[in-house]
C-alpha cells in the first residue's frame, strides 16, 4: 500500500464542529444556568440529569451541552432534526432506545428544532419521557410556551440559553488559536482589536465566530507558517453586519417589542433605532405603520388625538408613494407618536366598559333615554321625561342619568393630566360638579 505522508486521515471537519466542547470544563457560556454552584450543573456531573429543553438562539451551545449531558450519563446519543425527521424516524428513536435499554445502556435522544414537529409528533415522545425509554433534550429557538404542546413542557423542564456575551466569544476564538488541531499548526498574528472585531461581527454566536475565524485565516497573508490577520482581511469577512430578524420567531417579536415600548416611553431615539432594525432585517413597514395606529388608541389616546391622524397619514403615504419616501413618512410619525404626551385612559376606560358590557348585560335601558315611535310606547312613557341638551344651559343637562339605574355612577374614564386630557379632565371635572349641584338641589325640592 502506499503511504501518501500522513499516517491518519486529516481533520476535514469546519473549525467549529472541532472545537466542539466535550466536557463541562470546556463549554463557555452559559453561567446563569451552569455555574458549578447551581443544580443543573451538579445534575449533569454526576450523570442525573433529567429530559430538558434548550431555549436560545443559533450557536449558544444546545447541541453541545446535549452531548455533554450524554457524555456524563453515560448514555448514548441519538440524533434527530424536527426538520427532515417524520414519524418513522421517530419509531425508529424508540425502538433503538429500548433495545439499548434491554441490554442496560441508556439512551439521550436529542431532537434538534424541535418546535418543527406537529402536536401528534411530539406527543409521541411522551409516553417514553415518562417511562424512561430515553432521556429527552429537545432544542429550540422559538419560545416553548408558544412552540410545544403544554404536555410536553410539563414533563421536560426549560432552560433559555443566551447569547454568548463579546468576552466569551473573544475566549472561544483565542482558545481555538492555540487548541485547535489545525489552527495551533500555523503561528497566527491577530491583535485584541481584531478578535473583538470577530466577536463583535458574530452577535453571540460561537458557531458563527469560529466560521469567520476560519475565513480570515484562509484569507489571510502568510509567510511560511505565520499568518498576519490585519484590517484589510477583516473588511473582505465583514463588509456588513446582517442584522438578526426572523419575520416568523422570537427576534420578530422582540423588535416589534421593543419598538412599541420605546414609542410609549417617551423616547424618540430609541424608537427610531428599532424602528431601523426592523427594517434592515427585512421588516414589513406596513406592520410598523398598523402597531403605530394601536399605540396612538392604547398609548397617547386623548392626551394628543392628533396621533391617530398622523399614525394614518403615514400609512397612506407609504402606499401612495412606496418604501423609498413611505419609510420616511413612518419616521416620522414613529418620532411624533413617541414625543406625544401619553394617556392609556382610553385604552383602561374601554377595556373596563368591555368587562361591564358583558357581566351587566341585563341591565334595562331607562325609560326616559328609550325611543317612542309608536303611541303605545308613547303611553308607557318611553322618552318622556328626557332632557334635550340643546335646550338646556351650556347645551349640558345638569342631573340627567344616561346609565342604567343599578349603576348611575359609575365611572370609566378618568383623563390625566397630560396633553389636551388635561383640558378634558378640567372640562369633566366642571360638569361632575354641575350634577352634583343638580342632585343636590333635586334632593332639597324633594
């Protein structure tokens, strides 16, 4: 046979999958959940650990600690993908897991987006979480509470994995430097202002640092085995920084979030930097411009009606005119409704009448505020001792009941004293008293 210089077949795998942690001591990040201190930490060491699911985004980690975990429990790890997986697959899982189980080897099953399977898919893992067949870890990066059946959340705890913070990245990038079986070949010159740059670029995601490690170096100038990372190879990795956005999953809704609390705030810069993210990662503009009319009912309300026109006419220029000038429009009205004066009375004033609307529902309407188009109603008095508010003072009927008699005084709507509310509150505060007066001189004649 001949020899071709080598003794062993090298190492083709992507710099990422081989600086897979294999060991607690390795894995980086993660500290919330697996300081040495903590439960789930001494459950994993001493092999006890229980079915799970991983919650977080790409490259934190679920996959790895999913193989540490079976590693410690000494069990043997299965593989599925919510995404190519079907039923049989699944069978297949079980089947092999108790055949493993008959001969006194445990078995981890790790289904990998596991949010991808339908509700009968992932029923069918319940009965052999329960019985033991396997240790479940299902990964996911959309939210379980929405994502997975509530049966399988009751028997799998949840654990939300995070983004590994710029310093852990730095650490997982210089480890591979000096560790990695490859890298650790070459004499590799990069400066801490590069590797932050690295870290920077990949947004929390280990995977993703390690992908663009790997493209620099492969870019790189070289001399022999020294190889100079420099500016100019970082600007043929990073020529742009992606934004994050999934119109389906969490980051969604996570933007969209953090757009509406900003406007309601009070902070217009902020707003329009969400605003920005949205759009950058593709975002519909016109869903920006719907959650911008909602925010001028349940956030400005009264203090500033204005918002309600301005949040419309935004909408109704983008679809005049297009993205190009529309976004602008939605700017602006992002920055107007976010410096707007703010009253949610409306929006809690509505909400309670809602509630009131359904449990009061029998209440009759008053004799006097009925209509009385036909003679019998005439008879039955229906109308007959309402007060025209034209024909009165003020155009206002000072003492008149417009409730029902059970709750004639109730009140809903309560303005603040913020924007024109507070002209209105002035204004309702005047014509309580004047009620008050006309009660209390009804009460005197009575």
């Amino acid at each position: 046979m001949t020899n071709l210089g080598f003794d062993f077949a090298p190492d083709v795998r992507p710099l990422a999958a081989r600086m897979r942690p294999t060991s607690l001591n390795e894995y980086i990040g993660q500290n919330h959940i697996l300081d040495p201190a903590l439960p789930l930490y001494q459950a994993i060491l001493s092999g006890r650990c229980h079915s799970l699911i991983v919650w977080g985004p790409p490259g934190v980690g679920k996959t790895t600690l999913a193989e540490i975990i079976a590693h410690h429990a000494d069990a043997e790890l299965t593989q599925l993908s919510a995404v190519a997986a079907g039923v049989k697959d699944i069978r297949d899982a079980v089947n092999l897991a108790k055949e493993r189980l008959m001969q006194g080897k445990r078995t981890l099953l790790f289904v990998d987006e596991v949010h991808r399977f339908n509700k009968s898919q992932q029923d069918a893992f319940l009965p052999h979480i329960e019985n033991g067949t396997f240790i479940f870890i299902g990964a996911t990066t959309e939210n379980p509470s929405f994502a997975l059946n509530n049966a399988i959340l009751s028997r799998a705890r949840v654990y939300t994995l995070k983004p590994l913070t710029d310093s852990e990245l730095e650490t997982v990038l210089s480890r591979a430097i000096v560790e990695d079986s490859q890298l650790s070949q070459l004499d590799i010159h990069i400066d801490s202002l590069a590797v932050n740059a690295l870290a920077k670029a990949s947004g929390g995601d280990a995977r993703k640092a390690l992908n663009l490690l790997e493209q620099a170096v492969d870019l790189a100038q070289r001399n022999g085995n020294n190889v100079f990372i420099d500016s100019a190879v970082l600007t043929h990795i990073l020529p742009t920084h992606l934004a994050k956005y999934d119109k389906g999953g969490d980051i969604y809704y996570d933007l969209i979030s953090a757009f509406h609390k900003s406007v309601r705030g009070s902070s217009p810069d902020a707003a329009l930097y969400w605003l920005c993210r949205i759009l950058a990662g593709g975002g519909d503009a016109l869903y920006v411009a719907r959650r911008l009319l909602a925010i001028a009912t349940e956030d400005i309300g009264n203090a500033d009606p204005r918002a309600m026109q301005v949040a419309l006419n935004a909408w109704d220029i983008y679809q005049r005119v297009g993205p190009s000038e529309g976004e602008r429009a939605i700017a602006q009205a992002t920055l107007y409704l976010a410096s707007a004066p703010k009253s949610n009375a409306v929006y809690v004033a509505f909400k309670q009448a809602k509630r009131d609307a359904t449990t009061d529902a029998d209440f009759q309407v008053p004799a006097h505020l009925r209509n009385a188009p036909t003679a019998l109603m005439k008879e039955l008095g229906f109308g007959e001792e309402y007060r025209y508010a034209h024909d009165e003072t003020g155009a206002f009927a000072a003492g008149e009941n417009y409730f029902p008699a059970e709750i004639k005084d109730r009140t809903y709507y309560e303005p603040t004293d913020r924007g024109l509310e507070k002209q209105i509150k002035s204004k309702l505060e005047y014509l309580r008293q004047q009620n008050l007066q006309s009660n209390r001189k009804r009460y005197q004649d009575d």
